[in-house]
C-alpha cells in the first residue's frame, strides 16, 4: 500500500512540475526597425507576442549575437507590456549581461493565459561606435524543460547616438534639428530647446547647438546661441537652419523670433518686433565654440505687407560661386504661406530674398543642381507630395519641375535635401540625398533616398528605412565623408543621429 501512495503522488508531482510542458503557445516575432542607440537604456528592438491558454511558468528565452556584437552589448533585457503592442519599460521580467554569443533571459514573472507582448531590449556598453551592425536572432522560448521553437529569424541593427534626449536638464522637449559639417569636421547641430512642453512658438524656446568632434559618436555639452531674453515665455525663439561657408569658414545659423505672440498665428505687417516675427541671425568664426548675439534681417527680407517672413529649418547651402543660401517662407498679406529662398553673395554682410515658388507651401530646402539652378523642394499643404520647383535667378522666378507633387511621398512635413560629392562604385559623383518620414498621411518610416541624376528620378532602389518609429518627423542631412552620410532626426521630444554608408543607400 506504501508503495502505491508513493506512485500516485509522484504522478500527480510530475504532472505538476511538468504538466505544462503540454501547453504550446503561439509565438509571433517581429523586428523593430530602428538603430540602436549608444548610451540609451530603451532600446526595445524585437518585439515577440506569445499567445497561450495557459498560464506559463518558468520561463525563459534565448538567442545568439553574431562574433562581432558580442563586445559592443552590455546587457539584454526582456520586458512584458501583457497585451499592449505599444512599448512600456514599465514591467522588466529579465535580464542577462552579455558574456559570449549565446544567452539566456531567465525571466522571473508568470506569463498568464492570454496575449503577452515580450521585448527584447538591448542596451550598448558606454559611448560604442555608431558605424556598427548588432546581429541577433532569438532560438526559443523554454517552458520548464521544454523548449519551444520561435520562427525563423536573424536581424541586423545599425548603432546611433542620442544628440539630445528629453528631461535633460529639466527640458521638457527637443524638436527641430539641423546640422552641418565643418571644414574641421565637426558636426555642428542645431535645434529648439522647448523648456516647457513640446508645442510651437510663442513659448519658452530658444536654439541651441551640440558639436561633435568625432563623427556623431559623442555630442559635447548643449550651448544656448540664441537666447532673446526675459520674459522668457513671452520672448522664444526657434525654427532653426545651418549652413558653414567654406571660404570664410563660418558658421550661419537663422531662426525665427516671435516677441510675444508673433509667430505665425499671432504675426502681422510691418517689420519692427512688436509688429512682426523676426528673422535673427548669428555665426561663429570658431568651429561653434563661440557665437554672435542674434541680429535682425527682417527689414533686409520681408515685404513690410507681408505677415510674417521666416527660415525654413533645417540645413542651408552654399552655391559653387560662394553664395550663401536658405530656404524660407512668408505669409502674404491675405495670410497665403509661399515657399522661397534668402540669400547672400557677400558671405552674410547683407541678404535679400526671393518671391515665392508655389502657394500654400511652407517649410523647404535648397540645394544647386547645375551651376546657377536652384531647386526648392518644399512641404505642401495639399497633402500626400512634395513640390519641388528650380530658379536660375535667385527665386524672381520659378519654374515647376516634373517631379513636383507627384514622386517623393509626404505626410505634410518637413524634410531634407543636399547635394553631396560621395563615392558611388569607385567614383566620385555629386548625388542629392533626401530624408523625410516616407509616407502619404504619417510620421512615420523615415527614410533617405538618394539621386543619381540630380533630382531627375528617384529609385525605389536608392533608399533606406531608418527608423519604423512614429516620431515628429523631422530630419537634416549632412556630409560626413565622400563615403557617409550623416543624419539628425527627430524621436518623440528626442533627438537622435546615425551615420549611413553611402553604399548602403545606392546599392
């Protein structure tokens, strides 16, 4: 009788050590696509859903790096949303540091019967390189003993770096990134630092700019260069565009000044601060380490029965005869946004502007295609396109380019263009590159695309996903080398930035 007791307990023993090894959940994965970014702790990269009827219990995941991660990556972390799809670094329920190319997540909470979103996220070791690819793919998934396969799959993550993130320095948001690149090579970005909450002018924003000297890897402490005074919540200024004159090696950086409520809603005619925004400028002579006080050339750009006239953000360019160029926009007196273009041929000592290109067009930017062409390629109210138009007389007059409102897809936002020199197959060739969030209503998949024919045709083949995310959406372009590209781009109330090899946009 003793030995019967015994047999029956181990039976109903084992079937509860064991009996869930019978329950085999559905297990979907999917890759976030997006950079890993150096020194950020939320790196959420690969998303898995396990849908089980049971509850599960000892549970554990696992996977391999390829030979070349495994020294870039600190820690793997597995967080659980339960059945929100939406990242939440809320319920961490695993952790592992990273030893060798395989590992393991012992994960410490019960999955209960349901929907369970899972998260793989990764976190770099301190300032790692950000022309990296972290290879990764996840085995499976262990119940107890039993180990449950996960579908196939191998991804890649290119690394990045953080420029800006938000509640640094008790600032709430960081929105409107521009950048350029020094004779030096220094990455001079600039950007709002909107103090209190992430909404437009008027508000408590001024510029700042972050330099880095070693190719986007690390960005040196945030300088404010623009800065219009107390009260500072009735006096912001923001919006800005950069450009670096090669030949006086200086740095320009435009923005736009609303003295109480003149910005765009609350900006009338006139030319004098308490009428009108201002267009401001500073520059530095020092590769960024000091600047200017902001000066007003609104009475040298803006008709007096205008609304309201300002930058287009972003990046400016320099033309091959050495003039300066920004994109710009104005309300007109019936409150109508055109799309234009400031300029200087004398290296910034004075500016003019041009009229607009198309109406109910706004933020834009400027590149020369052929010597003496300029095309603007701007934002548009209508929706869904692009317009894109050419000047060979400083913006006096337009012309409509075939590729107008029909060929690069846009959510009505901001984007970016420059004409760069890189190396395509051996050679060097001028190639315009183009960012935006690729798509016809969203913020969302930003994306560059690149021209091998100055902005004729663009390939479905000459592009790249950056990031899947939604985000605010905007984005500025920079030459790093005839081999990279460099980009800044927006998160949600962040700043981030990747360097791209040219070869991995033109294939």
């Amino acid at each position: 009788m003793k030995n019967i007791i015994l047999y029956i307990a181990f039976i109903i023993s084992f079937n509860i050590s064991f009996g869930q090894q019978i329950a085999q959940p559905d297990i979907e994965i999917n890759q976030i696509r997006q950079p890993i970014f150096n020194n950020e702790l939320t790196n959420p990269v690969i998303r898995l859903l396990v849908k089980s009827n049971e509850n599960l219990t000892g549970v554990s995941l696992t996977g391999s790096l390829d030979k070349k991660s495994i020294n870039h990556i600190q820690n793997i972390e597995v967080y659980d949303t339960d059945s929100l799809q939406r990242f939440s670094a809320n319920k961490m329920i695993g952790s592992v540091s990273i030893k060798n190319r395989h590992f393991s997540v012992p994960l410490s909470s019960r999955l209960n019967a349901g929907n369970h979103y899972l998260w793989l996220n990764i976190i770099l070791k301190p300032n790692t390189a950000i022309d990296l690819h972290i290879g990764i793919s996840i085995k499976q998934l262990t119940l107890l003993r039993k180990k449950i396969s996960v579908p196939e799959n191998n991804y890649v993550f290119k690394t990045g770096s953080v420029v800006r993130k938000h509640g640094t320095d008790q600032i709430n948001t960081f929105r409107i990134p521009g950048i350029a690149t020094t004779q030096s090579g220094a990455l001079i970005s600039v950007y709002d630092i909107r103090y209190d909450h992430s909404k437009d002018l008027p508000a408590n924003i001024d510029v700042g700019m972050s330099r880095s000297i070693d190719k986007g890897k690390t960005w040196e402490p945030m300088k404010i260069i623009m800065d219009m005074g107390a009260p500072h919540d009735n006096n912001g200024v923001g919006d800005p565009a950069v450009l670096y004159d090669p030949v006086t090696k200086t740095i320009w950086v435009v923005a736009l000044w609303s003295k109480g409520n003149r910005s765009i809603a609350g900006s009338k005619p006139g030319l004098l601060p308490d009428e009108t925004g201002q267009l401001v400028i500073v520059h530095s002579k020092d590769d960024g380490n000091t600047w200017s006080e902001p000066v007003s050339i609104t009475s040298q750009v803006k008709n007096p029965k205008w609304n309201l006239f300002f930058n287009g953000p972003g990046t400016g360019s320099v033309m091959k005869d050495g003039t300066l160029v920004f994109p710009a926009q104005y309300w007109d007196e019936n409150k109508m946004p055109h799309a234009t273009i400031i300029y200087s041929k004398d290296h910034g000592k004075s500016w003019n502007s041009g009229i607009g290109a198309k109406s109910n067009t706004t933020e834009s930017a400027v590149v020369e295609t052929t010597p003496g062409t300029l095309m603007l390629n701007m934002r548009d109210n209508r929706g869904k396109f692009r317009s894109i138009s050419t000047t060979t007389d400083f913006g006096q007059t337009w012309v409509t380019h075939s590729t107008s409102a029909n060929t690069l897809a846009d959510p009505v936002c901001m984007a970016s263009l420059i004409k760069a020199k890189v190396r395509v197959k051996g050679v060097l060739k001028d190639v315009l590159f183009f960012s935006n969030v690729n798509s016809t209503k969203d913020r969302k998949n930003l994306t560059i695309k690149a021209s091998l024919d100055l902005g004729e045709t663009w390939m479905e083949s000459h592009e790249l996903l950056i990031d899947e995310r939604s985000s605010f959406g905007y984005s500025a372009l920079t030459l790093i080398d005839e081999n990279t590209i460099g980009l800044i781009y927006e998160g949600v109330r962040d700043l981030f930035f990747v360097s791209i090899p040219v070869k991995d946009v033109i294939r």
